[in-house]
C-alpha cells in the first residue's frame, strides 16, 4: 500500500536552507508562465550543483520537469557525485522523476509538499532512498494558483486528460 | 591606469560560503577535461540562482565561460532579479563576461583569484561594480594545474596565439 510522506515534524537547517533554491527557480517558472515547479541538486557539504525548474512551457519541452531541468543544467557527471547528493524539489516527484532520481543514484529527496500531487514516492521508498516532506505552504500556495489559472497546462504536465 | 584588485583581508561568511557553486563547478569542468572556471549567481539572500561552467571544450561554444554558462543555463530574468545579485566566479571575469555583467546590470562580482587573469577590472570598477578578490589558492592551483597541461586550450581562451 502506497501512503504519503507525512509532514517532517522537525526539518533540519540545512533542508529549510537549500529547499529555497529549489523555491526561487519555481517562483522564476511562474513568472515566465510556467510551470511552477523547481529542482536543485545540492552535495552534502551544501554546495549547489545545479538548479532547473519545469520549462515544459517555456522550451516546448515534454520531459523539461524541475528535477529533470536541473540534472539537464548539470550536464554529464561522475556516478560517484549524484549519490552524495540530495535532490530538492518543490513538488513530490512524478513518476519520470522518480525514475530519474534512481537512474542517477540519488540517495535522498526533500519535497517542499505533496498535497498537489503524490509521485512515485513508494517506489522511491521501495528503493531506500531517504525522503523528507517540508510540507511548505508557499510551494502549495503556488501551485494552487497556477493551476487555478491554468488547469489544462497542469493536466498535461501530470498526464491527465 | 588599471591595477588589480587586491586580496580581501577580511572575505565575509557570505562570500566564502558562497564561492564554493562556483569552484565545484570549475572542479567538474576540469573533470570534464574542459577550462577549470566556474560561476555562481547568488541573491542577497544567500539563494543560488543558478551556476555554470567554462565550456567551450565540453560544447565546442566560443562563449560558454563560466558567468556566461551560468546566466544561459539560467535563462531570461526580469531586469530587477539580476540588479541585487552578486556573480561569483573562480578568476577575475575576461572583458565578455564584464560586458555580460554590465548589460545585466549586477552590481557585485566575487571572484576566487586574480593571479592567473587580470580580466575587465577597471572597466566594472568605473562602472561602480563592487569587486572582491578571495585570492584562493585552490582556484591558482587549478589553473596553473590547467594550463601547464593544455597551454594551447588556455591560449584559446583568454584570444591569444
Ligand atoms: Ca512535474
Ligand atoms: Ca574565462
Ligand atoms: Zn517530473
Ligand atoms: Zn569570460
């Protein structure tokens, strides 16, 4: 049975900190009348090695998601690099997301909410990778407004008719 | 008459925290076999933007240096965001990327060294650019690493014969 990442009752400094990068490149997103969803691939030392946002819009992109925009930016790196690292995003991966967190190695993701959308988090956990659940108001704040505003962009964007 | 920027005696918490986006991103450059720069556009919040690497090896492009990868990778920006960031980049910005600067209006510029390069200096200080120089050894050490093994690739860089 597939349940939800509860809320983090007592997030860490260092999620709280680098989840805004991930925030800024979805807020950047909204502003260009995208998706507003953001990515950031950040080392255990808190170094960001990359961002991206979702850009579906934007590039006429399919697969252009926050974490897969991200991963895209970076370019090509050592296997050893993605599995220090943590993912941040500001939605709970979708399924192809979720797929490329694994192909990639990465060990931990940190979701601003998903109360929007419930990705493959099973899978994730399934995978042992660590997952952790900030529960932001501003990232479903956000959300709730573009999709207001734009409810078929968004129904395309998860695979919904 | 230009003079270089001499070391900062006293780099903030800030600025050495935040040189880091860049240096990992010219470590992955030279990695990557390609010119070890890297840069960093950070808001005065401490929120990476985005980063980005000299890669005119990896992509055969004549302007992907690392302030220039870094504010492609991060696409078009309303005027405003930029005007409150600080550029973070591992050398001393060559004269395209001081004119990249400029156009775009950022008002600080970070940089890790300024032994191996002595870029556009003058040109952002008269502009009322506010410059500091970390003088980091690592970022010297990179370099010179660099350019004793692939003198001709540096050469190409910085528009010698
Ligand atoms: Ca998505
Ligand atoms: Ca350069
Ligand atoms: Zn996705
Ligand atoms: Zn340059």
């Amino acid at each position: 049975m597939s349940s939800p990442v509860p809320p983090t009752s007592n997030p860490s400094d260092f999620d709280k900190t680098h989840i805004r990068h991930a925030i800024l490149q979805a807020q950047i997103g909204f502003q260009e009348g995208g998706v507003p969803i953001g990515g950031a691939l950040v080392t255990a030392d808190g170094v960001v090695v990359g961002v991206g946002r979702n850009r579906r819009v934007q590039k006429g992109s399919a697969i252009r998601h926050g974490e897969t925009d991200c991963l895209e930016n970076i370019g090509r790196l050592p296997a050893k690099m993605y599995q220090g690292c943590t993912m941040f995003t500001t939605l709970s991966p979708c399924t192809m997301c979720t797929g490329a967190i694994l192909l990639f190695g990465i060990k931990r993701v940190v979701m601003g909410e998903n109360t929007t959308l419930v990705g493959g988090e099973q899978i994730l956990r399934d995978a042992g990778v660590e997952l952790v659940n900030l529960d932001l108001s501003e990232c479903k704040d956000m959300m709730a407004k573009f999709i207001a505003a734009k409810p078929g962009v968004w129904r395309e964007d998860i695979g919904e008719k």
